[in-house]
C-alpha cells in the first residue's frame, strides 16, 4: 500500500505529454519500455535488491507515482515503496537471451501499468544454472534511454559498492523539484518559445511530409519489429567513407535512409522524424526521468548531391535542430491543428541509441538487450551505435501500416544505400537511386 | 579463382595497433624500404578512387621520401606478366593465371619507381624467393625491411616471416598497407607483432607526433573542429553539451578510448560534460 509522505508535484512538459498520451490513447501498453541484462555468471540476488532499493530512493523521479484529480490534472506522488525484485528459478541457462526475453517479456508489455497508483517499474531476475538475467519494465513516462542509462549505470556502481563492502554511494540525481525549476528559468522558456516559431517556419516551407507508408490505419495497433545488423566489411566501408566525407557513421546512415524514402516517394524534400535527447541543464543531465522529444528534420535534397553534400545538409540541420529540441513535438502538433494545417509533422523516426555499455557486476560481465524503447504509428528506425562493433537497426513499425515483406524492402533498400554509397560515395543521389531501382539490393544481401 | 572486388574500410589508428613482442628500433644505416606489389592489376581491385589505397599511397609516399632523405635504398617488388606453367607453380591452383595485360603489369603511377630505386620480380608470396633480394641487402649491410603495399595477409605478411627466418628485423607499416578487408589486415598485423617482426605506422616513422586524446591538450585540439569555437575562446571548464557536442560525437571518443583501453560511457560523460572533468575521468581510468 502506498503512502502519503510529501507534498504531490507537478509534471515536467514531457511527463505530461506522456501521462496524456497514456490517457488519452487507452492503449497505456503502448508506452511499456524494457530491456534485458544478461550476466555472464550469477549475482547477488539480495544485494540486487539492496542496490536497487538505494538508486530507487535516490531521486522522486523514480520512486513515484501519478495520481490525477477529477480535472485530469496529474500530479507526481513520491513515495517510499520500492518494488520488490521478482526471482525466477530456471531449469537451465538460456540459450538465445534475446529471442527468450522478448517471448518472456511479451505478456507483461502487454499489460499497461496504473500510472496513479503502482510504481513504474517491475523487475525480474531470471536465475539459470551458471547465469541469471535481469528484465526490466518501466514505463516511458518513468524513463527514456537516456535515464534508463543513468538508472542502469547507478544500479551497476551501487551493486559494485556493495559487494566490495564499501558504502552506499552518493549518486547525486536531481529530483522532481530541481528539474521544474531548471524548465521554468526565463532564459528556457525564452529558448523555448522562439524554437517554436522557427520549427512552426520550417513546417510551413514543406508542401507535404512523406513516409514509406501512405496508409493512416489505426496508429495505436501494435508494433512489430525487424532487427537487422550490417556485416563487419559492410560496418568497416560505412565507417571509411564517414570518415573520407568528413562525417560520422551516423550521418552516413541518416543520408541512406533519406535516399531511401526518395527512392521510394519520388520527392525530394525530406522530413524525418529525430529524437532529441533535450538535455542541457545539469539538472536535466542528472535526472532519471523522460525528457527526449522527437522533431522534425527537414532535409531538402537535390538530385546531383553525393554522400559528402547530403551528409554536410544533415550535420547542419541536427546543429540547428539541437536549438530547438525544449520545443515540445506536442505543442507543435497543437500550432499546426490551430492553423489549420496537417498534423502530420514528420515521416519515419529515427532514434539514434549511443548509450550502450555493458558494465560488470563485481567481475561478472553483462550484455544488455533492448526489448522495446517505445511504440510508434508508422515507422521507426532505431540504431543501435555500438562503436567499433557494426550498428544494428530495429526497424519497427505499425502492423496495421506495413506487411511483412514491406519492412524487408525497407530493410534491403535502407542497407544496401549505405553500404552502397559508402562504397561509391562519388555517385550522385541520383545515381544511387536509379541502383536501388535496378534491384541491386537483392543482389547486396 | 581470381582476387575479389575490395573495397574499402579504416586503417588502424596507432592506439589500434598490436602490442609489441620485441622493441627493435629502426636505424637508418641498417634499414631498407619494400614497396610490394602496388601494381596496376592488384590496385585495380580496389576500384578508382578508392579512399583506403588513397591513404595508403599517401603514406607510402611520405615513407619514401623519409628513405630518400635518410639514404635508406628503396625497392620493390613486382610480378611478370604470363607466368608459364612451372613459373607460376601452385599460384595458379589458388589464384588462377594471374596478371596477363601488359597494361596491368607496371607499378601504379603515384609510386612510380625512379632510377635510384631497385625493382624485383615477384615470383611467390614473399619477396625473398627465388630471386637475389637476401644477397643484395646483405651486400649493402642491411638487416632491417619496411614492408608496404599490398596485400598485408599474403605478400607482406609471407615477406616479414622470411625475413625473420634470415634473420633480417622485419617492421610492417601498419597503416601502409592493405587488405582484402579490415579483419584480414588486423590478423596479418597480429601474427607480424606477435611472432615475427614489428609494427608500427607512419607517423612513428617519420618521428611525427600522433594526437593523445587522452591529454587536455590533445582532446581539445580533437574537440574543437567539431564545435563551433574558435580554439581561443574554449573554455575548458564549460559544458561541451552546450558547445554543441553531440551523443554520436561522444560515442566516437568511447570508441577511440576504448581501443587505448580506457572504458567509459556516454552517461557518466554527459553527467560531467567539461573536458576538464573528462580529462580527469581518463587519468583515473588510465590508472585502473
């Protein structure tokens, strides 16, 4: 049973959008985010808990809830509940962890948490005969990747703490309050308000906003996920021609998947979807809690650019984008039905995910798995950046907007574009897309 | 049967290269530079203007130059065009009749040989066989080889293994030559560092200073052409974030750090976004 212990809060602009997504949408499920840590060897169960009791209490971001009123106006509730880690016993170790977390994890994203009422995230430590495996569940108005990264990271330093019988470290969050009034600062709220009118500016340069999909069906079905990995070779050609055009292998990525929706569309003004981390403050850097944003980046291409212009065109729209990012996409949303105008604000998402590491708990090493970072209506390519080692794209999409076979051509073109040009990165836009006509992928898998 | 279409990928930094077994040290009056195999046919493989051969030469020309300048003889090594049937050995079994256009034949033209340079005829994978390569460097009191060119798991690789065994100090120009993929060209550096010669890149050659990143010095001079700042007005006590550094940028350091054996991750940096802070986080790490 939970608590009164302090005086409710109110929400940050991103909780909020959250909350109300959740309410409105009735399909709350959709906004469940987890992920799996595989330890190479068995842990501490008791001390797993330990840990997770202290990163819980650590910041009211965390350990909360979000009660309403009868207006619809929701409130963060702190409490002192911690949820309990549920353990598992296994008959044996697990052999593919990624295939078994997702079927394992399957029903509990399938049921949407009481946001006013239970804490945002339930823990389960699967324990296998040599190795055990930790599942977590949160939902996105609890964390985004990035705080599920500072979540993780103290999780990891706490349960090292402990088992070398040091004390509980100070992990230093900010809270609730500290963030409001990071967000609430004239300088923000002055940023913020001119990132409105020069995103409004940019939307009304663009005639229409194209995805790989026309189709508008039911945006809250479910979401089905193809995960594609380049190969070494392709990884290493990427990474050489990022570096011959002065680019990151990111930008190369961004500049294939643009060619591909031209390919696909025929139109040259492109308009993806990127998510924002929206941290600048420290407050906002050094609290667990959902802040990134997703916005529009308008690309306007032409048909003799190469790899090196495209990639140039993308660097300088980002730099331009970071300016803009405290401008919430659901305040846009609302600018754009105020005039009158399309709702539809950008084509397929990307979410570009650095914040991979695989720490060590007490010697035993881990490797994580990302079992759902959030839903999507249409398309959303989510890149794993793994350094040295070759990006992994997740391409998931609305199973009521794509067949199967029609996420494989995505796939196929988006893949074979990047390795393509980075392999050619003298041909034209042009050039590469009459090879992407000619069904070269096919060949290129 | 032939050599596949290559393409391109990253050479090594020299935080990448391999440890090391021995510590030899390149002396001028005793070395000798091998250029192997930069031929128009195995270039060709590689496409036009193919950025890894691009590297490549630019480093084996500022190699040569070095040589020049130090009196070190340069040779190189190169096939003959319609090997016969007993010249070409079990070549043929595995790659096929091999070089046939004249056109092919010739020495790419950025590394054209001048008249002070000494050109073998490549008959096997390493330079040394079946021809007089062993004698002429002995004649001119040579016992150490720079090895560049094409392509490092087969020729250079072979060459530096019979150099070892005749007792010459081979040293294999990490990021001079190249492969028919990334993997290939480490493997090749691995066993050369591991069991028979030295690696070690360009820059150490030629005595020039590589970039530490792991310095305030040498991560500002690596930061700031990718904020908008002029070097002046860095601070190195303000926040990156704010500068206008981004997460992929960030992640490209953990990648360069990691490869010097220095773990970190982008939370804990953005957590302490100055380079000061970070500067400090490597000298602990360093010391772990």
């Amino acid at each position: 049973m939970t608590h009164h212990i302090a005086d409710s809060l109110p929400l940050s602009a991103s909780q909020h959008a959250m909350w109300l997504l959740h309410t409105i949408s009735g399909r709350g499920e959709l906004f469940n985010v987890a992920e799996c840590l595989a330890f190479q060897g068995k842990v501490a169960a008791s001390v797993l808990q330990q840990a997770f009791d202290h990163v819980w209490l650590a910041s009211n971001t965390l350990s909360c809830y979000f009660p309403h009123d009868d207006a619809y106006t929701p409130q963060l509730q702190p409490t002192d509940n911690t949820p309990a880690i549920e353990f598992i016993q296994l008959d044996c170790d697990i052999d593919d962890v990624a295939q078994y977390a997702q079927q394992f994890m399957a029903p509990k994203l399938g049921q949407s948490f009481d946001l006013s009422a239970q804490p945002l995230m339930q823990l389960y430590l699967l324990r296998g005969t040599s190795q055990d495996y930790l599942m977590i569940l949160a939902h996105h108005l609890l964390l985004d990747g990035y705080g599920f990264g500072l979540f993780s990271q103290a999780l990891n330093r706490t349960y090292n703490a402990l088992m070398k019988g040091k004390p509980l470290p100070n992990l230093r969050f900010s809270n609730q309050q500290t963030l409001l009034q990071a967000q609430q600062e004239t300088s923000y709220l002055t940023a913020q308000a001119a990132a409105g009118v020069t995103l409004n500016r940019w939307l009304d340069d663009i005639d229409v906003i194209h995805s790989f999909s026309d189709s508008k069906a039911d945006v809250s079905m479910a979401n089905t996920r193809l995960t594609e990995q380049f190969s070494r070779t392709q990884w290493h050609t990427i990474q050489s021609a990022a570096a011959q055009v002065s680019a990151s292998s990111s930008e190369v990525l961004l500049a294939a998947i643009a060619a591909s929706l031209v390919a696909k569309t025929k139109h040259y003004h492109v308009t993806l979807g990127l998510i924002m981390m929206n941290r600048q403050s420290m407050a906002e850097l050094s609290t667990p809690c959902v802040q990134s944003n997703v916005l529009p980046l308008p690309l306007q291409l032409c048909e003799n650019m190469t790899l090196q212009d495209l990639t140039v065109l993308i660097n300088q729209q980002i730099r331009a984008l970071k300016n803009l990012q405290s401008y919430r996409v659901e305040s846009l949303k609302r600018d754009r039905q105020k005039q009158g105008k399309s709702l539809t604000v950008f084509g397929p998402t990307i979410n570009l995910l650095p914040f991979s590491s695989n720490p060590k708990y007490a010697g035993v090493e881990t490797h994580s798995h990302i079992l759902s970072a959030g839903t999507t209506d249409d398309i959303m390519l989510q890149i794993h950046l793994l350094g040295d080692t070759p990006a992994k794209i997740d391409f998931d999409v609305n199973q009521a907007r794509y067949l199967p076979e029609q996420v494989h051509t995505i796939q196929s073109h988006v893949f074979f574009a990047a390795t393509y040009w980075a392999d050619h990165p003298l041909i034209s836009l042009n050039q590469l897309i009459h090879e992407l006509e000619q069904g070269a992928h096919h060949v290129a898998r | 049967m032939s050599i596949p279409k290559l393409s391109h990928y990253p050479l090594p930094r020299t935080a990448q290269l391999p440890e090391n077994r021995v510590d030899w040290q390149i002396e001028p009056e005793r070395a000798a530079l091998l250029i192997h195999d930069m031929q128009n046919y195995f270039i060709g493989f590689y496409g036009d203007n193919n950025p890894l051969i691009d590297a490549v030469v630019a480093n084996i020309q500022a190699l040569k130059s070095h040589c020049y300048e130090n009196n070190i003889p340069v040779y190189y090594t190169a096939q003959p065009i319609k090997q016969g049937f007993n010249e070409r050995g079990l070549l043929r079994d595995m790659w096929g009749d091999g070089l046939q256009d004249p056109a092919q034949q010739p020495v790419m033209d950025a590394l054209q040989p001048t008249e002070k340079d000494i050109v073998l005829t490549k008959w096997r994978y390493s330079a040394f066989q079946k021809c007089d390569f062993e004698t002429r460097l002995s004649d001119s009191g040579r016992d150490q080889l720079l090895i560049v060119g094409i392509y490092a798991h087969i020729g250079v690789m072979t060459t530096a293994v019979d150099a070892f065994m005749r007792d010459i100090q081979p040293f294999v120009i990490g990021d001079a030559v190249a492969d028919f993929s990334y993997d290939e060209h480490t493997m090749a550096l691995n066993f050369v560092a591991k069991r028979c010669g030295k690696v070690i890149n360009t820059a150490e050659v030629l005595g020039s200073e590589s970039l530490d990143i792991t310095t305030l010095e040498g991560l500002k001079a690596h930061i700031i052409p990718l904020i908008d700042c002029e070097p002046e007005e860095f601070d190195e006590f303000e926040s990156l974030i704010d500068y206008g550094l981004d997460s992929v940028q960030v992640m490209n350091l953990i990648a360069l750090w990691q490869q010097q054996g220095i773990e970190t991750n982008f939370i804990e940096l953005a957590q302490i976004p100055t380079l000061s802070a970070w500067v400090e986080l490597l000298e602990e790490r360093k010391d772990d």
